[in-house]
C-alpha cells in the first residue's frame, strides 16, 4: 500500500496538468445532474419534496398518464387508454402491454407490467391495512393533501390489462392528480419478493420501476448514479449514464457549471442569472412555475371588511415596480390567481392598474378621505415566489404612504408567524402558494374557500359561500371549456371582492451547458432526462 | 525500550479507555433517547427497539449499559445512521481510505519537501533565499485553510482550469468503491478507462493535497532549518570540520541523523494539526472521507454517526501520536533515559 501510495505521490506531480483526451468517450452519453440535496427516499409518494421528485419520478418510474404542458391535455403512458362512466364516478384503465420492469442486482423481473402493479401502487397508500401501508413512514403527504386519498374507493382489477378506479363522487381533478409526479407506479411482483426476505423497507431505497433509467447505486451527500433502462417502452434516452451529483452550496453549484463539472444546475443564483446568459457556454431555461405570491387581507377586521378600502389598496401598489425590484423582472405579474400555464388561464388587461388617485377616490368613498394606519406581515423565509417578503413590504409601505396610508412591518419566526396568522392577528400578509397539480382547484379551493377559512389556510379570512358554491359546480363540471369558463367565473369573483391581491407568478430557472439538449423545465413536477442528448461531443 | 513501550501501549489504552467513557456519556448528555442516540433506532419502530433496550442493558444500572456498549462496540456494532439507518461501522471503512488517502499524500509532501527546504535554508542562513523560504513559509503558515482552498479553487480550476473544483474523481467513471482511496480503487478495478480514470484522479487530488499540506510544510521548514543551525554548532561538528571532513559527509554523516530528531518529535503533532485541517478540506473540496462525514452529520443531529466519527478520527490521532513517540524512542535511546530517569 505505501508503495502504491509513493508511486502516486511522484505521478502526482507529473500528470497532474496535463489535458485528459482518452476521458471524452464516457463524457459522450454520459450527463451530470449537480443537484441541491439529497432525496429523501426513492419513492415520491412517500413526501412532497422537490428535490425527491426530481431525482425520482421522471427517471426511475412512469404513471398511468401524463400532462403534456404544450398540448395542455392528458396524454396515454401506462395506460392506453381510459374512459369515465356512471357520471364520472368510475374510470376504466386499459394498460399498456409488454412494459418491462427494470432488471438490477436486487430484482429480476419474471413478468411484465399488468393490473397488479396499479393495484398495488395505490393501494399501498389507500388501505391501512395493506402490509407496506406503514413501511418507511406511512405518510402519503400528496395523497392527503390532494384529498385522492378520500375520494378513491377502490382500486378494482378487471382483467390483467384492465383496472377501474371507483371514486366516492365525481372530481374533474381526479385525473389531474394521477398524471402528477407522485402517483407513481411500483412492481408488485417486487415488493412481494422483499416481504419474503423480511426487508420491506428496502423497496424504497432500491427501487424498482418501468422509467427511462435504472437506479445503480446512492452514496449520501455525494452521488445518485444511475443507467438507462435497456428495454424501455417508450423511445430509449440517450443519455446511458446519469449522474446525480450532490452540491448543495449554490455557489459552488455555478462555478461547476462554468468549468464543465456540471451539466445541468437547477436554481441557479438568481444575481448572478443575467451574467450566466451572456455566456456562451451556459443556457439558462426558465418556465412559470404554478405559484403565485399574494397579499391577503384580514376580511374579519375593519377597515379592510369594506370591500372598496381593499380595492382601493390594490390600486396603491406599483406591482410592476415590485416585479422589477424584487424578482429582477424573473417573474410575471399575476393578473389573476392561475399562472399563465393554466389551462384554465385566459389572458386578461393587467388587474387594478396602479392608480394612486383613484385609490384615494375609493378611500374617500369607503369614508377614509385621511387614510389610516395598518400593518403588512412580511413572511421571515424566502420562497420561490417570494425572495424577499420584507423588501416588498418596504415598497408596498412608501407606495401606501402616497394615499395616507401608514403601514408598519411585522414579521415573526416562521413558525410563530403562521400560528398567528391561523388565529387571525394579522390586518395583512404577504405570502403564496404553490400548486401541487395541474388543475385550477388547486388555485381557489385552498387558499379562498369557507373550508380553509375555518382550518387558517384562507389567509385572508374570507367566505361566501356564494364563491364556494361556484368551485363545485366548477369541479363537477366535466366539459372542458366549461369549466374553463366557469373558472373564469370564479377569477372575476375574486377581483371584484379583491379578498387578496395576486402579485407575481416568479419562473422557475435551471442552467445547462450549451452541448446539452432537451432538458426543459415542466411547468408542473420534475425534472426530466428521459429527452436528454448531448449535441456535439466537446470534451470537458 | 521494553519497559517504555509498555508504558506508552498502557497510556494509549487508558486514553482510549477514557474515549469510550466519554462517547458513553456523550449519549446521555445529547437531547433525546439515550438508546435512540446509541442506536439509531427510533422508539416509533416498537419491535427493534424493545430487542435493542434488552440487548443494550438498558433493563439494567448504568454500569451494565456500559459493559454492553463496550461489547457492542468491540463487535464492530456501532449502531446505524439516524438517517440513512445504515450501519455506522460499514460505512467507515470506505470514508477512512478516502481520508487517509488524502492526509498520507499532504503528509508525505510535507517531508519530501520540508525537509531539503529546511537543510537548505540553514546552509544558506541569512542568505536570500534564506530569508525568501523563511519569509514565505511564515506567510504561508498564518494563512487560514479555509481561505487558502477557496483561492485555490478560483485560481487552479475556475481561472487557469487546470484542475476540477471538488470530488475524487469525474462521477461519469464508475469505479467500486472498496477501500475509499479512490487511486487504489482505480487500481484494482478492472474496467476499461483504468488509466484514464487515474489520471482523471490526480487531477482532482493535487489541489486538495496541496492545501493540506502547507500548514505543515511551513512547520517543517521551520523546525528543520532551527535543528540543523543547533546541531552545526555542535563540539563534534566543529571537531569533525577540524580533522578535515568533507562538507558533504559532515552534513549526511553527521548533521542530519541528529537534526532529524526534533523533526519526528514533532511528526506526531504535526499530523494532528493535519487532521484538523482535513475536515475543513474535505467539506470544501466534497471528499468522501471522515471529515465531511462528521460534519454533515453535525449538521443532521445524528448523534451514533457523530459518536463514529468522533471515535475514529480520536483514535487515529492517538494512535500516530503514540507510534510516532515509540518510533522516535527506538531511534534516539537518550530521549528513553531521560524519561526514564523523571
């Protein structure tokens, strides 16, 4: 061994600058994810994070269906193929045939994918009693939260290329939430081979699925490596060899990128962004993330019960000036709740138009010709669509004082800060949401309805139940371009009774070299290699 | 020698003794569950946990839950990680390679080069290059690591791009890891691009042990140049020089065997110095070894890898202090009877 480690030490000096030509050939198919954190498991349905989703979902597993953002509808995956019958409370499935699951050291597979699989991805989160019901945790966060895991009866097997889901009532969000990147699909044959070896746990942490790549092997901390799946069902990935590697610091995430260490960065520093695009090495990608970041009035507390107070306040705040200052113009201003990537969206003039003079016009109006004083709560956490609650709260503040309204800033510790937030302390906040999924729902029900006014997540205390009543009628509706219309229903609703004020929709950014292709940003979920190729080979 | 080898092997056991009392303690003195802290395992998981209170003596005082902590350790039972709830132990080996790796490479730069530094700058004494080692070396040693790294990195791989910014190796190589070291691994792997993959290796190495092994290179240079002036003004040198002896034997049959012995007093030192400065390195260069290990796991509250890594990296330390005084014992017999005679 120390004769080894001599002859290293004096080859040290030797090679150690020249250039490395005989590396290009494992550089050709070969691409480097330099990725934020570790993933919390190898199984999305087990929690909500991103960074899980994005090491999971698009590489190691596929879903019944997906959600092609540009076509804006559901396209076939596992399954070819469904139709609603008995008033969309039953959705019949026809799977995909000869989808073969991934052969590693842990697992060889004797069958294809069939029924069992679906019935055992879903009923591993929907039936407590079920034997991997409790293993790793036993929370299904998305499941829960998306309320699937209430409105899935049963999963029922017709024949072994053929399964109906029955629900306890109709929900145009149902399919919406089978394309998302959590309602993934599992091998059964697997996960019974494990319950013989007595190590459930492992299916989480070896897993095994039908996507475009293989897990191979996770060191924490440092590297997720994976290869591609030799018989994939759909068009083999280009890219042979991925690797994930783990750079939390995002600093050092950029200098990677620049030395070619790295191929694709997500969450790249958004300062630095504008220097990045010049360079011609760097692509930088961005899409609009489903998020909007919003100021919520406390309807419970006058002055702000006075629905001409709250209009004339949206009209006292400079919104693009707020894009450009805080977001460094990396967002779009919010004209209503749904992002631009809804399908739901249509495009409308800017709402309340920053208007300082009819804002005092509606204050004199309400009966508050001098103004009066409030408080703006400044959320203490940077989110995606807030970088900075407290600088935006400074804007609002002089933008406010030009209509004679004071505003001081308030701002507790995260935790302390939503707890009082729930027990309604607050005259107003700034803060967000970011959607799960791709239905409009997912915009109103959580954040505007009675129901969430009375659980604290309706930040702005606001119920009508005239308001809650069109969010049924809008989620039963099954036609399309009804309910889109009717959504539109629900946008003007909210302008006119301005419960909140929509700020920005902030995008969603990732870097990548010049010679990688093919890696874009979904609007909704995680990233995704299956598309990934390296246009010309360049050496690093 | 016998008798001072007994007591040096003695001491080192009662240190490590004292170790394992204080990791121990340490258990109890974490937030949370003394056995859960030990362990790793949670008390939501009922089954393993009632096993793990029996098995651990936890039914019983405080002193049976110590005996069977010492056994479990002996057996290599460390617990598991709180996170990856994987054993301890296992994961150890390969982190120590990649350490060792790392701190034998810096450790042999250092001598290789601070010893002929040293010499060289005694001959020269007050001469220019003299005071232009000596100047540099002063310069270089008040430099923190944690600086010196990151100017590194922007000189080496993001300005000249001579070099990687951190890693062992490019990830797209897929070499087994097995001993950790990452250039013995590239040796008994048997894959097709061995050689660009060990060159692929150097390439990240050489930053990482530079930075490690200025801190004790200036040292070196220091303590060398101060022995060899001591030992040139000697009786037997001057009587050596008086008979008529060529420099060079005065300097190598002479000068050095007795210089050298401060220097591998302070070997042992200087590698726990080394030690230190390679947990700082190993975090900013993203090596796979002890250090990084034990900060991460800092950072993640999880209390038996920090226990592992605590008691790995103390007992290294210890033990190359003790083989390091043994050694400088056998070599130089007066040190022995000046020991002896206290």
């Amino acid at each position: 061994m120390l004769n080894k480690m001599m002859v290293a030490g004096s080859a040290l000096f030797i090679v150690a600058c020249g250039p490395i030509d005989e590396a290009s050939d494992v550089h050709h198919d070969g691409l480097v994810y330099c990725s934020e954190g570790n993933p919390e498991s190898f199984n999305p349905q087990l929690g909500t994070s991103g960074t899980t989703v994005d090491a999971t979902s698009a590489q190691l597993y596929d879903r019944l269906l997906d959600y092609d953002a540009k076509l804006q509808q559901f396209v076939p995956a596992l399954a070819r193929g469904w139709q609603a019958f008995d008033k969309g409370t039953r959705y019949r499935f026809d799977l995909r045939e000869n989808v073969q699951f991934h052969t590693t050291d842990w697992f060889t597979p004797s069958r294809s994918f069939n029924a069992k699989d679906v019935i055992f991805s879903f009923e591993r989160w929907l039936d407590k009693k079920h034997p991997y019901h409790d293993v790793n945790g036993g929370r299904y966060p998305f499941f829960r939260s998306s309320g699937l895991i209430n409105l899935i009866e049963r999963v029922e097997r017709v024949d072994d290329y053929t399964v109906d889901f029955h629900l306890k009532r109709s929900d145009s969000s149902f399919l919406a939430n089978l394309a998302t990147d959590f309602a993934v699909i599992l091998s059964e044959q697997y996960a019974t081979q494990l319950l013989h070896q007595k190590t459930p746990e492992q299916i989480d942490r070896f897993p095994v699925g039908t996507g475009p790549f293989e897990f191979e092997l996770f060191r924490k901390d440092f590297i997720i490596r994976y290869h591609a799946h030799e018989d994939y069902w759909r068009e083999q990935p280009e890219i042979k060899r991925l690797v994930y590697v783990i750079t939390p610091n995002a600093n050092k995430r950029m200098l990677k990128l620049l030395t070619g260490e790295c191929d694709v960065i997500p969450y790249p520093l958004i300062n630095e962004l504008s220097k990045l695009d010049h360079d011609a090495e760097i692509k930088v990608g961005s899409s609009v993330s489903p998020n909007i970041s919003f100021w919520a009035f406390n309807t419970q507390q006058p002055p702000f019960d006075n629905v001409l107070v709250r209009q004339a306040l949206a009209h006292a705040i400079n919104r693009p000036a707020i894009i450009q200052t805080i977001y460094n113009g990396n967002a779009r201003l919010a004209t209503g709740m749904l992002p631009e990537t809804s399908w739901a969206y249509s495009p409308v003039q800017q709402t309340y138009p920053y208007d300082p003079a009819k804002a005092r016009a509606l204050l004199e109006q309400a009966g508050y010709p001098n103004g009066f004083s409030m408080s703006i709560w400044a959320m203490p956490v940077q989110r995606a669509y807030n970088p900075n609650a407290h600088r935006m709260a400074e804007l609002m503040q002089s933008d406010l004082a030009q209509v004679g309204v004071q505003v001081n800033i308030v701002s507790y510790e995260w935790n302390t800060f939503r707890q009082r937030l729930v027990a309604g302390e607050h005259d107003s906040v700034l803060i967000g949401w970011v959607a799960d999924n791709a239905d409009p729902d997912n915009f109103f029900r959580p954040i505007l309805s009675c129901a969430a006014a009375r659980s604290g997540n309706n930040r702005a205390l606001w119920c009508n139940p005239e308001f809650d009543q069109l969010l049924v009628d809008a989620i039963a509706e099954s036609d399309l371009d009804q309910r889109k219309h009717l959504y539109q229903f629900v946008e003007d609703m909210v302008m006119q009774h301005a419960p909140l004020v929509p700020i920005a929709n902030s995008l969603r950014f990732q870097a990548h070299r010049a010679d990688i292709e093919g890696v874009e940003l979904p609007p909704y979920g995680g990233i995704n290699f299956r598309y990934a190729r390296r246009v010309n080979d360049v050496p690093l | 020698m016998f008798r001072y080898s007994l007591r040096r092997m003695v001491l080192l056991l009662v240190t490590l003794w004292l170790l394992t009392l204080l990791i121990f303690a340490l258990n109890y003195w974490y937030p949370g569950d003394p056995l859960t802290n030990m362990t790793g395992i949670k008390f939501s998981d009922t089954l393993a946990y009632q096993q793990a209170l029996v098995a651990r003596g936890f039914d019983g005082s405080l002193l049976s839950q110590y005996f069977s902590f010492m056994a479990h350790l002996l057996q290599g039972d460390w617990g598991a990680s709180m996170v990856t709830e994987q054993p301890v132990f296992a994961e150890i080996k390969p982190l120590l390679g990649a350490t060792l790796e790392l701190g034998l490479l810096a450790m042999l730069l250092a001598i290789v080069l601070g010893i002929p530094l040293g010499v060289y700058a005694a001959i020269q004494q007050r001469g220019k290059l003299d005071r232009l080692i000596m100047g540099l070396s002063l310069s270089a040693y008040s430099i923190p690591v944690f600086w010196l790294a990151q100017l590194f990195i922007l000189l080496f791989a993001v300005k000249l791009g001579w070099s990687p910014i951190s890693g062992q190796i490019d990830p797209l190589y897929a070499i087994d890891i097995n001993t950790g070291s990452i250039l013995i691994d590239i040796w008994l792997s048997d894959s097709d691009y061995r050689i660009a993959a060990f060159t692929d290796a150097l390439n990240h190495l050489w930053v990482p042990v530079i930075v490690l092994s200025i801190m004790p290179l200036t040292m070196l240079i220091r303590i060398m140049r101060n022995a060899v002036l001591d030992v040139l003004q000697q009786n037997f040198i001057k009587a050596a020089r008086a008979r008529g002896l060529s420099d060079s034997t005065i300097m190598f049959r002479h000068t050095l065997p007795n210089a050298m012995q401060p220097v591998v007093r302070q070997l042992g030192l200087q590698f726990s110095v080394l030690m230190t400065n390679i947990i700082i390195t190993e975090v900013i260069f993203n090596w796979p070894g002890l250090g990084s290990w034990l900060v991460k796991s800092i950072y993640e509250r999880d209390f038996p890898v920090i226990q592992g890594g605590l008691l790995v990296l103390a007992s290294i330390i210890l033990l190359v202090n003790v083989m390091v005084d043994l050694v400088h014992a056998w070599r130089y017999p007066h040190i022995r009877k000046e020991i002896d005679a206290k």
